[in-house]
C-alpha cells in the first residue's frame, strides 16, 4: 500500500486552490536534491516540503507566478511508518498540515512549538 491509498479523501484546501493531489514523489534524486539544497544530512530527512511565497509576503502586484506545491516524499514517510497504513496516513496528514503552516507564512521553529501543545 503507498501512501496515497488510504488517504485520498482527505482533501485541503485554501479558498479555491487544492493543495492535495494523488502525486506522490518517490525519486530519490529529487528527494537528495532538496535535502542537499536545504543542508540537511543523512540520517534526517524531509516527509514534505512547501515551495511557493508565503501569504504574508503577498502583495498587491502579485500575480503571473507558478501555483505554490506541496511536495510529499513517500519513501520516507513509508520508512517511517514500517508500511503501516494508518501510521502512514497519519504522517501524511501530519505533513500536509506542517507545510500549510509554512503556506501561512509559520516558521519551523513555530511550526514545531503549536505541534507540540496539541
């Protein structure tokens, strides 16, 4: 079971941009080009990743850009979980809310300190 399976019919989104889709990225360059491009070393490692500008740096002339993305790396997420479905869609689900964060403009360090008062 991949990690889109189960976790499908959870959608997130923000006035009328969907921010979830059935892509899942399992390309291990892709994934060692982004820890690489973030400096972050073996053995951590990254379950989700936001590219895109913030809403509070948003200003009136923006516009013309490429959609914001949500990048969610399976392997990772599937290691993590041992292939346990639920374990699994609760890691997504818990990626997907961390880097809607940072869509909101929350650095990690925020990010991090709400995560761990819920």
């Amino acid at each position: 079971m991949g990690v889109g399976d189960g976790v499908r019919g959870e959608l997130i989104a923000v006035g009328t941009e969907l921010l979830w889709g059935d892509r899942a990225d399992t390309n291990t360059l892709v994934l060692s080009q982004a820890l690489a491009d973030l400096g972050i070393e073996p053995p951590d490692t990254l379950f989700g990743l936001y590219r895109g500008v913030d809403v509070t740096r948003r200003h009136s002339g923006y516009g013309n850009v490429l959609p914001d993305t949500i990048t969610i790396y399976q392997g990772p997420i599937e290691e993590e979980a041992e292939g346990h479905p639920a374990e699994m869609a609760e890691i997504v689900r818990e990626t997907v809310v961390h880097e809607m964060g940072h869509y909101f403009g929350l650095d990690d360090e925020t990010m991090h300190r709400i995560e761990g008062d819920c």
